[in-house]
C-alpha cells in the first residue's frame, strides 16, 4: 500500500534518473543512476469503468446449488492441501459486470470487490495502450514499447509477500507463502496442486498451464505402469526367447561367421559375440511391445478426450465459458509499418494494414519456404553426418580400453547419441533464433498471431532437431545397405550404414534414453543457472535486510518473465510427449521417465514462478491454445510411427512370419510350428570370391538379409521370403493403423467434450443468473420510483386511482 495505508499499489514501473553533479577535485561531470519506482493505484471508479470494458465476470449472488461428488474426489482430497491452511474459494453465481448495474453484485468492500490478479490486469490494459508520443499521424503507445526502448527498466505488478517468511500484517493474505509452503516446497511433491489458488495469485493462464501439467502427470502414471509391467515381462523372458538362446549357442552362433560390415578395416566376426546385446533386444522386442504401443495410442486418445472435459469444467469453475476475447491491438512492429487502411467490417472504423492482401501472401510463402529449406538441410547433413560418426566413433582406437566391459555396437551407439545430444542443445539456440527472424519477417498483426506463428515454426524445428536421430535409426538406417559383394556409397565415398547384428531397435532405444535423459537434466540445470544468477544478482543491488527494503525494490531484484511466458514451458512439455508417444514402441520406459521428470518440473516451475520471478501480469485463458491442435497432431502421427516401428525397425514380422510359415511343410519337414532354425532362415549366404577390391576374406562368410544364394539363376537378388515378409510388414501396418484409427474415432465420438452434467448446471446457473439479474433490477426500479409514487399519491387525491408499479 501508499503510505496511507489505504490505497493498494496495483502496479509499479521503474526507470533510471540520471542527476548531474559537480565535482571539483576532477573538475567533470558525474552521472549518478538513481532507480525511480513509480507507484500506479487503480481508484473504484477506473476499476469499475475497465472491468465493463473487459467484460469482467464479477459475483451476484452465493452459488447455493449442491456440489456433485464423484468416487474419484473423495480418492484425491486426501492429497490435496488442508483447507484450514488454504481455504476453499466460495463459489458465486456471476455476471459480466455493469457499472450502472453496480447494486447487483455482492459488493461487501470497495477495496476486496476486485482481487489484486484483476486490478493488476487492468492496470496493465491502460498501460499498454496509453498513448506517450503522437507526431501528425502517426500515434506511440503502449509500456511495452518504453521497455523495449529502455525508457524504463521493468514494469510488474507486486508480490503480496515475501515467499518464506509469513506476513504479520492482520489484512495481507499471504497468497505467496502460502503457494510456496503447499505447492513449491519439496515435500508438498506427493500433493495435488492448489489451482483456484494458482489462478487467483497468478491468473488464468498460468492455472491452465498448470492444470494441463498436472493432468498430464496424473494420466502419465497409468502409462509408466504398463510399461513399467512390459518392460519386466521382456526382462524376465530374454533368456528363453529361441532367437538369443540360438545366438548365445556356441554350437550355432558361435558356428556362424558374418561378413565385415565395413571395407578393408572391419574383421569378421562370430555371430555368438552378439549375445547380451541379442539378450538386451529381447528386452524390448517382445509381443508385450506390440501390446504395449496399441495401449499407447488409446492411452493418448484418452489423455487428450478427458483433458477436454476436464478443462471444461476449469472452465465453468473460473468462469471463462462465455469469456469476451477482444478485439486485439495491432502490436507496435505492425503499426509502425503500416502503409494502407481499410474499413473494419465488424465495428466500420478505419484500421492500419502494413501490405495489401497479396503483399502479405508473398511474405507468408517467403517465410514457409525458409522453414522447409532450413528442415530440409539438416535433414540432409544430419543423414551424412550420423553415418560418418558413426564409422569413425566405431573403430577409433579411444574405445579400446572399453572392449572389455561394452561391445563395439554398444560404445558406437552410446557416444554417437551423447554427441547427437551436445549438437540437438547448440541448435535449439540457433533454431530459435531463425524461428524468431521468419515470424519477425512476416509482420503478424496481434499478440496471439504472433505467437501462434511463432509456435508453429519452433515446433516444426525443434521437432526435426530433437526427433531426426531418432526417425534416421528407425526408418532409413540399414535399410539401403545392398549386400557385401556390392554395398551402397553415398556420394560414391561414404558406404551406407548397417544395423547392429541384432537390428537397429537396440539403437534406438539407446538414443531415446540418452536424450530424454539429457534434455531433462539440462533443463535443470538451467533453472540452477537462474537461482544462482538471481543470488549474483541481489547480492551485487541489495543494500540492506529484506525486512527494510520495500516489497517493490525486493520485486525488482527478481528474474522478468519473458515476452513469451509460458511458451517454452510448453515447448519442453510437448517435446517430451513426442518421446512418450512417437517412439514408445521401441522404449515401454520412455513414460516412467517423463513421469519422475514431470515430478520434479512442476515443484521446480513452481519454486521458479513463486520465488524467482516477478509477479506476472494475470492473463484470461480459456484452453491451452495453440497447443492442442499440435497434441492431437502428434497422436495421429504416433499410431504410423509406433506400428512402422513394429513393422520395419523389429524383428517381430519376420519371426512370425517364420512360425507360421516357414517353420512348417512345404518350406520345412517338420509339421509344428515351431521358432527352431529362425536364425539360419534370417541369414543369407555370400561366396568370398564375389567380394570387390575394396576387402579380402579368406573364408566363407553370411550376412542379414533374405536374399538368394550364390549359383542361383538370381544369385544376390532378394528371394521369395523377402517379398513374403514384406508383404506381411505392409499388411500389418495397414491393419494395425486401420483398428488404432477407427478405435481411437470411437473413443473421441463416444467421449463428449463436456460432461452432460456440466451441461446442465451451465444452463442452470445461466438461468438463475438472468433470474437474480431481472428482480435485482426490478427491485432497484422500484425502489427509484417509490419517492415518484408517494408524490402522485399526495397530489392525487381521487379514490379510485390505484397506482401499482
């Protein structure tokens, strides 16, 4: 508050006063930087005057329909925080507020009728389009325009206390020690989040944020389990699957001798020497995968149909159902460029526009173009680089001491995708950047179009950055390899790449572990990074004890959040439920580790909003935005993915293609289905003398692929067993995409957005709203008219008029 103790400071900017003094000893002059804090306090009257301007739902009446109840809340209060520490938020019928309807609504307190998040919001509102230089026609305005230009160095509205120390002042609610003690403390981990109170202290925006987290991780447990239950399964049974067991035999794989997978260099080697890692295959190359990925995709399908629901009814309980969007103002960047007007078709005033129509069509193209140019090219480079890496990394003589303890497949694979790592992190800044430059360049005209924009294209690189390693090992390596007599070269210098012995599946799951991982912990100690900078920071500007700097100097010695808040939270979010969902196949434990990261983010997003930064400037949300249509892009994405995976990357088709039919008469003497022999029907025969130039065996080697063997009319030409496999990969794909699909329509057909009940009590409550509003008004009309009436009655003095109003 002022000084007086009675007006709230709603808002607060800080600029620098630079005062010139005198000094004699040097004879100069000296700049002395003096921090000026200008306090802004927002009277009833503006209050009242900007809440009907922003449509701003205020309460008429206590809300006294019963709460419904389901099995599920009764489950869940037991971890949500106590309600004699944060007390429930009263529920109210509500209206758009009316200034001349200001006797309707429950106006107990003039000062506590509207909360801090909304007098700070309105506050921002006026600020952002306040006017501050006007030169003939062409009009400045706007604080965000001043802080770009350095004009003043932060604008915030006031944290109501400090984070771990408990106001002693009798009126201040605490909000933030209170979210800090229940929701960003560590042992408050295993709690349900506060999110009336989240919205209250922070806004709409960010409890749809934080709502949309939490469901994630709740939904995200049912997921780990079962992979969790998959990946013991492949565990428990990797001894006894027929393919290690043959591998591991030395009197079948240790009979077996492959040919090199490199020119010149590369050894031959015995096919017994693959054991733990055929054994490490068997993990995650199993039937419980198969299970697993199709349970995946109803498991998303669900995610995203009940996260509807639920934030329907978010919706219903802030009151943002039938919120008002307005119409936006033009951002600054576009209104300095702007050249042409036309007329607004809705309100018919005259608006600025930067180009004609097709001006801004050849923009937009421009700026589509550079997104699938820049896609493409690291496409292209990252395919040479991966396979040159690779190489190199495999028989450089710095892995030798490791022979040991990992196979050469194993070191390649693991430093191959530590790099991959190190290269996705040093892009991320770059992409950023580039994604910025095109958006900046195609001149959206409001906020939320350039956000929208701008999320589009950071999503697009950043999931060509994180997920082309991962779709490079799972659908292009080793599948154009040729055989050994005549490899494939890319450029005619660099030969092809080749899976491990036992597939590229291993590899795989190598690569999403190592990534996820390191993308997790990468992100945490970038929020280190910020703690220790924030204490760099209060050290080198405090001048004194926490209890006599003012609550807004304290504010000031905090992080700002950035122009696009929430965006990389997001981000971060959506990347990892690629991972969880894309290339789940190939790694049942991708959701045990998003789980224990999403633990850990959001006490972590909490502790940073509530300790680390400013007071954020409340927005209204209703949804997720921009994200959702991304989401449910990336499920439809993930039914292809994981069944190709299934298909192309693991062994599966070919053995059940071999059990049941190739194990059995005409192409084998025995009568049972059996999976005995599947490894010598997997290998093909190479005679040494057709070998180039370019290697020098000197005995008779095999190699995987079904092709035909030597002194056949079609010697090296696939066989009729290939085409028999890939006739079942594509059949199983079709199949499989086709049910995943179809179930997945049924489920979103089947689930409504909103709850019937929800419904209901919508109409309900909008009915009793208009009902309260309507005698309200009629009670006040006559309690205006009652003064008219006594009059006419005095002055009227026939018996028989009977006035009734």
């Amino acid at each position: 508050f002022f000084n007086d103790g009675k007006r709230r400071i709603d808002f607060v900017l800080v600029y620098e006063d630079e005062s010139k003094n005198a000094s004699e000893k040097k004879g100069s002059v000296m700049r002395r930087r003096k921090l000026v804090y200008v306090k802004v306090h927002m009277p009833f009257e503006v209050l009242c005057t900007y809440a009907e301007v922003l449509h701003i739902k205020l309460p008429i009446q206590p809300n006294d329909l019963a709460q419904q109840s389901s099995a599920y809340n009764c489950f869940t209060r037991h971890f949500y925080p106590s309600e004699d520490v944060i007390a429930k938020e009263p529920d109210f019928f509500t209206a758009p507020f009316r200034k001349d309807q200001l006797k309707c609504f429950c106006v107990k307190d003039r000062e506590q009728f509207f909360t801090p998040a909304v007098r700070s919001r309105m506050a921002y509102y006026i600020l952002s389009r306040a006017p501050y230089d006007i030169k003939g026609s062409v009009k400045k305005f706007g604080i965000s325009k001043l802080l770009d230009g350095g004009v003043y160095k932060a604008a915030y509205p006031l944290h109501d206390s400090r984070f771990n120390v408990k106001s002693k002042e009798p009126d201040c609610p605490n909000e933030r020690f209170l979210l800090y003690n229940e929701w960003a403390h560590p042992k408050s981990f295993y709690k349900m989040q506060p999110l009336d109170l989240i919205r209250k202290y922070f806004g709409e925006k960010i409890g749809i944020y934080f709502a949309w987290l939490g469901f994630y991780t709740v939904m995200l447990t049912l997921a780990a389990a079962v992979g969790l239950g998959c990946f013991i399964y492949g565990y428990t049974t990797r001894e006894s699957s027929t393919w290690s067991k043959e591998v591991c035999d030395p009197q079948i794989g240790g009979e077996i001798i492959m040919c090199p997978q490199c020119d010149q260099i590369c050894p031959y080697w015995r096919l017994n020497t693959t054991c733990e890692s055929s054994k490490r295959l068997c993990i995650f190359d199993n039937y419980g995968t198969l299970v697993f990925a199709i349970f995946m995709s109803v498991w998303v399908t669900l995610f995203l149909e009940f996260w509807k629901r639920y934030q329907a009814e978010l919706e219903h309980d802030w009151d943002t159902v039938e919120f008002l969007q307005q119409e936006e103002q033009l951002r600054p960047e576009y209104e300095a460029k702007c050249v042409y007007e036309r007329v607004n078709p809705v309100t018919q005033v005259c608006v600025s526009l930067y180009a004609a129509p097709l001006f801004r069509c050849i923009h937009l193209s421009c700026g589509i173009t550079s997104v699938v140019g820049v896609i493409v090219y690291r496409l292209a480079m990252f395919i040479n680089f991966s396979a040159k890496l690779r190489t190199d990394l495999k028989y450089t003589k710095e892995l030798e001491p490791f022979k040991e303890y990992v196979t050469p497949q194993m070191a390649t694979s693991i430093t191959a995708s530590i790099i991959s790592l190190i290269i996705i992190m040093i892009l991320n800044n770059f992409y950023e950047k580039v994604a910025i430059w095109i958006t900046d360049f195609e001149l959206p005209r409001t906020k939320t179009e350039y956000e929208n924009s701008l999320t589009l294209k950071m999503f697009l690189f950043q999931f060509v950055n994180y997920y082309s390693s991962c779709f490079y090992i799972a659908f292009f390596k080793g599948k154009v390899v040729g055989y050994p007599g005549q490899p494939v070269y890319w450029f005619g210098a660099f030969r092809n790449e080749e899976c491990d012995p036992g597939g590229c599946l291993t590899e795989l799951t190598t690569q999403l572990s190592i990534i996820m991982t390191g993308k997790a912990v990468w992100n945490n100690i970038q929020e280190v990074l910020l703690w220790v900078k924030n204490l760099i920071f209060r050290h080198c500007t405090q001048v004194g004890s926490e209890k006599v700097i003012p609550r807004w100097e304290q504010d000031y010695q905090l992080q700002p959040i950035g122009k696009l808040g929430l965006f990389y939270e997001y981000l971060e979010m959506v990347i990892q439920f690629g991972f969880v969902t894309l290339f789940v196949a190939s790694f049942p434990l991708a959701p045990l580790l998003a789980l224990f990261n999403n633990l850990c983010e959001i006490r972590v997003d909490a502790w940073k909003f509530t300790t680390q930064s400013r007071r954020v400037v409340p927005e209204k949300a209703q949804d997720i935005g921009a994200w959702q249509p991304i989401l449910q892009g990336v499920a439809i994405l993930a039914v292809a993915t994981n069944a190709a995976i299934i298909a192309f990357t693991s062994d599966m088709i070919p053995r059940l293609v071999y059990y049941w039919a190739i194990s059995v008469s005409p192409h084998s003497d025995g009568s049972n289905h059996t999976m005995t022999g599947f490894i010598n029907s997997s290998l093909s025969v190479f005679n040494i003398t057709d070998f180039n130039g370019n290697s020098n065996p000197n005995v008779d080697t095999l190699y995987r692929d079904f092709r035909n063997p030597p002194n056949h009319p079609n010697q090296y030409e696939y066989s009729i067993h290939y085409w028999h496999v890939i006739a079942a990969k594509l059949a199983f794909m079709i199949v499989v995409e086709h049910i995943v699909y179809f179930t997945k329509f049924m489920l979103s057909y089947m689930i409504p957005d909103v709850p019937e009940a929800l419904k209901e009590q919508i109409k309900r409550e909008r009915y009793l709203t208009q009902v309260i509003l309507h005698e309200t008004n009629i009670k006040h009309f006559k309690e205006l008219m009652k003064p008219v009436a006594d009059n006419l009655q005095d002055e009227i003095e026939e018996s028989e008029l009977n006035l009734r109003l």
